[in-house]
C-alpha cells in the first residue's frame, strides 16, 4: 500500500497536471448535458444547506462538541460490546477430524472408532473425499489412541463449512452424541495456521503434581458444565494404564534365576532390543528382536514367558516376578519450565476472545492458590495480537502527528486535523457491532466474522492515513484565509464550502474502492470482510462528523490563541464570485 501511495503522489503531481492541461477545455465552450446541470444543481443546494448548517453549528459549539464527546463515548462502548477473536475461520473446501480414545488403546480400538466417525461423514453429501490416519507421526512416533480425518468439500454446493461442521445438525454435535467411545473435533484451518491445536489453550502451572492432576480435573470438569466450550481435554490426565512388575529376589534365588537373566528378558521380549541393520533391495532395516504384537498385550501373557537358571531349566517367568496393575500420567509437561497441564477447548456459540474473558473470570475466583495459570496457541496469539494493536495504532499516530507538525510548522493544527481519528472509531467499531447484532437478531443473514480480529484491527490502522485527509483540507484551506486577514470562523466557513466537492469526491470513491471488500466476494471473503466494513463504516463516520466536529475545535482553539496573543484579526476581503459549474 505504501507503494501504491508514493507512486500515486507522483502520478497526481506530474501526469495529472499534464492531462489536464491537455484534456481540458475552457468551462464557457463546454456544453453540458441535462444529467450534469441536474447533479450541479443539486449539489449546489446540499452546498448551501452545508453552509447553514455550519454557520449555525459554528454558534453553538459546546453543542457540537458535546455531541462529538459522546460519539467517543459510543466508540468505547461500541469497541468493548464487540467480540474478540484472533482470526476467523475461512471457508477453505475442506476440514479436519480429531480422534482421541482413552489412554491406553489399541490401535485396533482407535480404527473402530474412526470408522463409526467414517460412517457419519458419508451421509454429509457434501463432502467430496475423505482419508484417515491411525496414530499419525506428527512428533515422534504416533499415538496409539489419536487418529486424524482429512476431509474435502465439493467445489459447487449449498451449504458452507462452518454450517456443516457447527450449524445446528452439524458434524460436532453428531460426533459428540454419536460416538461414546472416543473424543471427536472437527477443526476448520485459519487462513493463518500455525498448527492443529483448539483455539482455546488454557495452561495451568504447578510443580507438585498431584495438585496440578487435581487443579487440571476440577477446571476441566467446571468449563465443561458452562456450556460455550466443547471438547474440554486435559493433557495432564492420570489414567495411563501400566503394568508394576517387582522382582522376588528371594523366590529367584531358591529357583538359581539371576536378577540380570530376569531384566535382560523382560526387555528384549517386551521393550525390544535392536540387534542390528540389513539391506535389502536397496533399502535399510532395523533388527530387533521382541515378541509378537499379540503375544504381550495382556498381563497374562506373562505366564507363558519362561527363563532359564543356572542349571539350565526352564522357570516360568510370572513365578519369579509381581506383578500389578496400575496408572500413571500420560505425559508431564512443562511450560515456562514448570510442570503444567494444558486444558484445550472449542468454543460455540461465542467467540475465542468472549470464551477467554469468562474464563479468566472463573479462575480469578475459583484457582487455589500456589498454582499459576496463562495461555497458549491461538489463545496467546489473541492476547498478544491486542496487546500490540495498540502499541501499533500508538506508533502510527505519533507519526503522522510529526508529519503533519512538520508541514503546518504547527503543533495545534495537526492535533485538530486528528482528531478525525475517533472519529473514524465511531464507524469502525459501531458498523462491525451494528452488522453483527443484526445477524444475531434475524434482521440480516448471519454475517460471519463481525467482530475485533486481526483484520478489522487492519483496517483500524488503515483508518489513521485515510481520514485525516479531509481535515488537512479544511484546516489548510482555513490557514491560507487566516492568513489573507479573515477570522477562524469567516475561514472555517469558506473552506468548508470550497472544499466540501473535493471532500465528498475523494471519501466516496475510496468507500466505493473498498465496498467490494467490504460485501465479500470469492474466497476468503470471510477473512477480507471485518477490514472492509471497518474501513468503511469509519470513513462514512468520520467524513460527516468531520465536517461539523473539525470546524468548531478550529475555531475554538483559533479564538483561544489569539486571547492568549492579544491578537485581532483584520477585515477579510470579500470572497470572489464563484461561476457555476456548467452553464450558461
């Protein structure tokens, strides 16, 4: 964009002037048609009503500005009333399916129960192709209990997939009513994925673990009864089965079993041993030697495993062992080095940021003490991506505040040239609240993604170098009569006049360069759309109230100054007689 800005600079002061010159033609010998004289005369009567308006605005300005104080309270109400989201989810023809079954399953068990998920896909028509991974290598070696789904959608159907994945007969509330057995989350990639992980993240931080087992099930248990998260799971879950064997060094003694022959037994036939490599055909194997697959599943398959002893005999191995059985963590993570438990979700019915808030509401009063919590993944991203906005909508002011002192030599001046700013606020945050309520309520479609993500916040920044460009033209034109010896409000009142055409002109050809964005055509209109209607909304806002709100601070400021300088200003000249566009 900024490309785009410096070589349209250069076009505007240097092929432009040139054009004109060549193009145009002296305003006496051009003859207009009955459409043009019909628009002249009314834009001349919307110019003089602009006019009245701004005279009788300009007498009452604590009216004016107590009406643009409470637009900037509508603006911070309208922006806290929004939705947080960090991005929305893009209809991109496909979607993800994860399975999870307890701790402890076989591979063969995690089939059956994606075939059941299977099963439910093939009556979504839909879907176009499917294929599905059993304990998918992601990291490592993969997980007997975890399963993927890849889905793809037709090209050319009815329905979208956040409808048929979250609508009201979707696949997430089949798969969780459906399959008992396993733990089922379709996932819509974001038009920015950084992984397959839920949106909400919550870490919770304990070094003792039986207090984070404890901590982690009873937030666990208390999201899952308030009704906006589904597919709560914890990582830190103590429900690994594992079988405890100790050794009876006594009862291997009598028998003249060593405690080495008994170890070194118990992890080849069941850990494996690697043995060595061979090639065959061009391609490297790993021997290791273990016992069949089927042969140590069960606990009791240690009755058929025997040792031998010093004397050569062979001594069933369940007779020199106890055993029992027993559960253990699945995993001990750390975050921050601490030992933590990551509790992850997908929210319904309300956004990621709206779920964040609630929950941070829940443990403020509910998480015992000694134990820490913070955010992780898309969750994180959020948090951290409003943090930053506004450092960076900081920074873009605090420039185009230096640019503009630099060109007025004022320090007054593009203060009230930005304050077009929350102005522009107004329209930014109430379009994307007023489109979304509308939605919500019946009165318009369903409109997805109407709320505060990455790209309405966009669009905001995008506000700061678009809407003060009407104030510059105001207040410039404003000095340059101060400066021939009119008063601020005689200046105010000419500069809107003549600059009110250029005004309109150029804010409405850049909302109807941004429309398109704004209504959502093609793929991933869903992500482009929050920017567009925040753009949009703020320039209509901000081109109205501007022409009201700038003129009484420029004005008040003007009248200030020349209190506090004991200046007065001079006669005015009277203005010269304006032609009408067209005629004769």
């Amino acid at each position: 964009m900024a490309g785009s800005v410096v070589i349209s600079a250069f076009v505007a002061l240097s092929l432009t002037p040139m054009m004109a010159a060549r193009i145009l033609r002296p305003v006496r010998r051009e003859q207009h048609g009955p459409l043009f004289l019909a628009f002249e005369r009314g834009f001349d009567a919307l110019s003089r009503g602009y006019g009245a308006v701004l005279r009788r605005v300009l007498r009452h300005r604590v009216l004016t500005l107590g009406v643009g104080a409470g637009a900037l309270a509508l603006m911070v109400w309208a922006y806290q009333s929004l939705d947080k989201e960090f991005l929305p989810e893009e209809d991109r023809g496909m979607f993800l399916c994860f399975v999870v079954t307890p701790e402890g399953s076989t591979a063969e068990y995690t089939d059956r129960m994606m075939r059941q998920m299977e099963q439910m896909l093939e009556t979504v028509p839909e879907i176009r192709s499917r294929g599905t991974i059993v304990a998918p290598p992601f990291s490592g070696p993969g997980a007997a209990n975890q399963g993927i789904a890849f889905v793809r959608l037709h090209p050319e159907r009815t329905r979208g997939v956040q409808e048929i994945v979250n609508g009201p007969e979707g696949l997430r509330l089949r798969f969780l009513a459906g399959i008992e057995g396993a733990l089922v989350i379709p996932n819509i990639p974001k038009p920015i994925s950084r992984g397959f992980g839920a949106p909400f993240s919550l870490v919770l931080q304990n070094d003792d673990l039986d207090q984070l087992n404890t901590t982690a099930q009873a937030v666990a248990n208390k999201l899952r009864t308030l009704g906006f998260l589904v597919n709560v799971r914890s990582s830190f879950e103590v429900t690994k089965p594992e079988l405890r064997i100790e050794i009876d060094r006594n009862r291997a003694a009598a028998l003249g079993v060593s405690v080495a022959d008994i170890s070194r037994t118990l992890q080849i036939l069941f850990g494996g041993l690697d043995l060595s490599r061979i090639k065959v055909g061009g391609k490297q194997y790993d021997v290791i030697a273990q016992l069949d697959r089927f042969s140590r599943l069960t606990p009791r398959d240690l009755e058929r495993v025997y040792v031998r002893n010093d004397r050569g005999t062979l001594v069933q191995l369940n007779s020199v062992v106890n055993y029992r059985s027993g559960a253990a963590p699945n995993a001990i993570e750390h975050y921050n080095r601490l030992r933590s438990a990551s509790i992850t979700a997908t929210p319904v019915g309300v956004t990621l940021g709206t779920a964040i808030e609630r929950v941070e509401a829940l443990l403020a009063a509910e998480l015992p003490p000694g134990t820490l919590h913070t955010w992780s993944g898309e969750s994180r991203d959020l948090l951290e991506a409003q943090e930053q906005f506004w450092w960076i909508l900081g920074l873009a002011v605090v420039i185009v505040y230096m640019v503009l002192a630099s060109q007025f030599e004022s320090l007054v001046h593009p203060f009230t040239v930005m304050l077009a700013l929350p102005l522009a606020g107004v329209g930014a945050f109430g379009l994307l609240w007023l489109i979304g309520f509308a939605g919500r309520a019946g009165w318009l479609p369903p409109v997805p993604a109407m709320n505060f993500n990455l790209y309405s916040q966009v669009g905001v920044v995008l506000l700061v170098g678009l809407v003060t460009k009407n104030s510059i033209l105001l207040v410039e034109f404003a000095n340059q009569q101060r400066a021939a010896g009119a008063d601020s409000h005689t200046a105010m009142v000419r500069a809107g006049l003549v600059r009110l055409r250029p005004i309109l002109m150029t804010s409405f050809s850049t909302i109807a360069g941004i429309l398109p964005i704004a209504i959502g055509f093609g793929a991933g209109a869903e992500s482009r759309r929050p920017m567009g209607v925040a753009v949009v909304g703020g320039m209509i806002t901000s081109t109205f109230l501007t022409l009201f709100i700038i003129p009484v601070v420029y004005t008040a400021l003007a009248d200030l100054s020349d209190r506090v300088l004991g200046r007065k200003p001079t006669a005015a000249p009277a203005p010269a007689a304006v032609q009408p566009a067209g005629g004769s």
